[in-house]
C-alpha cells in the first residue's frame, strides 16, 4: 500500500506515528533519503522518508473529508506511513493501533496489573496522555467494577 514512486506535486496522505493525525500534503521534495529516529534511545530504527510534503489539511475520515487546515510549512514524511489515498492511511493506522491496543491489554491480567498499569502509561489526561493506554485501562476499570477481572 506504501506509495512505489514519488513525485513533486502529488498528494500524500500520511502520519508520522499512530498518535498523530492524518494528514494530507503535496510534496515538494520528491527526494526519498534514509532517516534515523529514536536516536538516543536502545532502539534507532532507521526508514526511508520524503524530504519535504507541505502539510496543507488534517483529514477526518478515510473519504479524505478535509478538516482543520494546518497550513504550517513543510517536513519530511516517513515513507512507510505515506499513502496515495486517505483511506488506505486510516487502513494501516488502523491496523497499528489495534495491534498496540492488543499489546496494551495484554498486559492486564489481573486486579494488580490493572492497578500497575498508571505506572507503565500516562493515562492522567494532560497533554502527554496516551489516548490508547487511557481507552484500554478505562475498558479493563469496568471489566473490574463488573467482578470480571480477578
């Protein structure tokens, strides 16, 4: 589903990480360059990114409805999360977060590791909630309240 060939001018719909947005741009670089990320951390990964899409829109369905306009000038666009369509962006982000979802609830499996789980995630509500961890601990607090999970 990755975009093959990329060209100036083309629109991209993409997202950097699954807690961010999709978003659509043109590019304006069609230079394909090897990029590092996660650098100081045990775990570099290193992909293939687009050196510059001028972002234009925020996209709010996988019919490419157009949402806030974010007009903020030009980024690199990791190539692996860069799509011709909006749909097949919402397709594979869709794929990535069900499997981190997965992983989060795989990590409840009693009363004590739903009341250690806080400790492993922000699930506080500020701005540095995982949304995800916060929407699985939040699903596991009713499993509790209704005597499922022991």
């Amino acid at each position: 589903l990755m975009i093959k060939n990329v060209e100036i001018g083309m629109t991209v719909f993409a997202f950097q990480t699954m807690h961010d947005p999709i978003a659509e741009g043109i590019v304006v670089d069609s230079t394909i360059r090897e990029t590092t990320f996660g650098g100081a951390t045990a775990n570099p990964k290193t992909c293939k990114s687009i050196k510059f899409v001028h972002w234009m829109y925020y996209i709010t369905d996988e019919n490419g409805t157009r949402g806030e306009s974010i007009d903020f000038g030009s980024s690199g666009c990791y190539l692996e999360n860069a799509f011709s369509t909006a749909k097949e962006a919402f397709e594979v982000k869709e794929k990535l977060v069900e499997s981190y979802r997965e992983k989060l609830r795989s990590e409840i499996t009693d009363v004590e590791s739903l009341f250690r789980f806080p400790l492993n995630h922000c699930v506080i509500g500020n701005e540095h909630t995982d949304w995800y961890a916060r929407a699985v601990y939040e699903e596991y607090i009713e499993k509790y309240k209704k005597g499922e999970l022991k």
